[in-house]
C-alpha cells in the first residue's frame, strides 16, 4: 500500500498506473503552494468526478483542523492537478452549501469513513471542489 511521499513518487514515475487506484478508490495528485513558504506540495487525495471537475474533500480522517494543504489553496486557490497522465491547472473552491448534500454523499459511497471523520470533528469538514483553468 502506498502513502505519502512514497505514493506521490510512484504515481508521478508512472502516471498514475501506480498510486491512481488505492484501497478499492481513486487518488488524483494535488499540487498547492504553502502560504508561508511558497514552496509546491504535493498530496494524494481520493476524489470523484462530477460534471465533469474533480471533487476531495478535507477531512484529515477527523481531527479538529483542517489539513496543511487545504490552508494552503484558501491562500492560493491555484492549484496543479494530476489524473493518472492527464495534468491540469485548477481554481480550488469550498463547495457551497446548495453542493455539499449531493457531493458529501457522492464522497461518503467513495469512502465511507468520510461519514465516520465528521462526526469524530466538531468542524464542518469541507469538500473541494477543483474548477479547470482553461486558455
């Protein structure tokens, strides 16, 4: 099983032949750059599709903070997205709360312990959604 910079490296080496399906899901790569440090990182995180853009969700497997890296596209929502060998630059957004019911639920099929991280937070966990930038 992949994680971390591991999973990382072996999706990016073999564009997403390695890493893209995880643990009976889907992982894509995001790029984001760190509010403080201006540096690129890169996670892997499980998403879906829905018309048409990607969707993750920020869940940090229910701790009361949000993760590093959704800190960092609120900064700077330009990020750098990668689907198996196709790569693409996105606009991050919270999802509104006319999207979250459907999306929550498309996510929690995805991965069932998304239900199991928000009732372990008093946070309301967020789900993203990555618009592509065209032109």
């Amino acid at each position: 099983m992949l994680y971390g910079k591991e999973h990382v490296q072996r999706y990016q080496e073999t564009d997403g032949a390695e890493g893209h399906d995880w643990n009976n899901t889907t992982t894509l790569l995001l790029t984001t750059t760190g509010r403080k440090s201006g540096k690129s990182y890169t996670t892997p995180l499980i998403y879906q599709k829905h018309g048409g853009v990607c969707v993750i969700v920020a869940s940090k497997g229910g701790d009361p903070d949000h993760p590093e890296w959704y800190k960092n596209l609120q900064a700077n929502p330009e990020v750098g997205v990668q689907v198996k060998a196709e790569k693409f630059k996105a606009r991050a957004r919270t999802a509104t709360d006319e999207e979250r019911p459907e999306l929550w639920r498309l996510m929690a099929a995805t991965w069932p312990d998304y239900d199991n991280y928000q009732q372990k937070t008093d946070r309301k966990i967020p789900i993203v959604v990555l618009d592509p930038i065209t032109g």
